[in-house]
C-alpha cells in the first residue's frame, strides 16, 4: 500500500459532517507557518461544517477569513471564546450551502 492510497484511507475513515478544532490551529501554523495548507487538510475531514477556535494573537482574524473563503468555505458565525483573544469561527463548505438552494 502506498502512502498516498493510506492517506486516502485515513481521510475517508474518519471524515465526518463536522470538524472542530479548539486551539489546535495556532500550533499547526507555528510548526508550518502555511495556514492555506492546514485549511486544505482539515478540511478533507469534514463534509458539512468546520469549528476552529482562533488564537488571534498568533494568527492574523482577515488572513484567516479569507484562506477559509478560498478553500470553499464559508463563515456562518463567530462567537467569543477565553481568554478574549480567542474566537471560535463556525464555517459550512460552500458546495452544502449550493445543496441546499437547489432542493
């Protein structure tokens, strides 16, 4: 078995309708420091709805927002979390959101 064929596996064993993600993001961007890629991978594992909780004081909130509208997201709410330089932004890919206009 190939590493992309066991990549493959892993995205569809454990995609599911939501993802969340508290706090992971910041560390993710610290060891990479490309966030467009980290959107990209999470993104494999949901079908519907994506929770990230967003450190601001780490990574830019605009920046943020637009990699998530680049990757066929889009941000239906954002509430506060704690400490205050927190947010928890709730995303729906877009291709549900085209889904649902049609039925």
């Amino acid at each position: 078995m190939t590493h992309v064929s066991q990549l493959i596996m892993v995205y569809n064993r454990f995609k599911s309708e939501l993802l969340i993600a508290p706090a992971v993001i910041h560390h993710l961007f610290k060891q990479s420091g490309n966030l467009d890629y980290i959107i990209k991978q999470l993104s494999k594992f949901t079908q519907k709805y994506m929770i990230i909780e967003l450190i601001s004081d780490v990574i830019n909130e605009e920046k943020f927002k637009k990699i998530i509208t680049n990757n066929n997201f889009i941000i239906q709410d954002t509430l506060p979390s704690f400490p205050l330089s927190r947010k928890w932004i709730l995303c729906l890919k877009k291709i549900i959101l085209y889904l649902k206009i049609f039925i």
